[in-house]
C-alpha cells in the first residue's frame, strides 16, 4: 500500500543535528550554483543537473556525519 503523506521539513529537522558544515566545491561546482540560482532549475541540461546532484551529494554527506 502507497503511503500518500507530504513529507515535509518538520520530518527532517528531528535527525539533524545543530552546527555549521564545510564541503570543497570545485570550480563548476560553484558556477553551477549560481547559475541555477540566476536562472532556476528548469533551464538545467541533463549535464548541470548532474554536477547540481553532486553538490547535493556532497552536502548530504557533510550534514549526515
């Protein structure tokens, strides 16, 4: 059976914990921060939504340690 709730924010917030993260961002790493920033993430080619995940990734891991 499909479980039909929103996942919201509030499901998140009880298994991080408080504290500031680094993570090393290579050059187009940070370009295509900014380009998505500027421009949104429906003009993204399947390549900037690859190194965008990469990012993610990389957050994700900082913030799960």
């Amino acid at each position: 059976m499909k479980n039909d709730k929103k996942v919201t924010l509030e499901d998140y917030r009880g298994i991080i914990k408080d504290g500031d993260i680094s993570v090393h961002l290579t050059r187009d790493q940070k370009a295509m921060i900014l380009k998505t920033y500027d421009y949104g993430l429906n003009e993204l080619t399947e390549i900037d939504e690859m190194l965008l995940s990469a990012v993610i990734r990389q957050l994700k891991a900082a913030i799960d340690q």
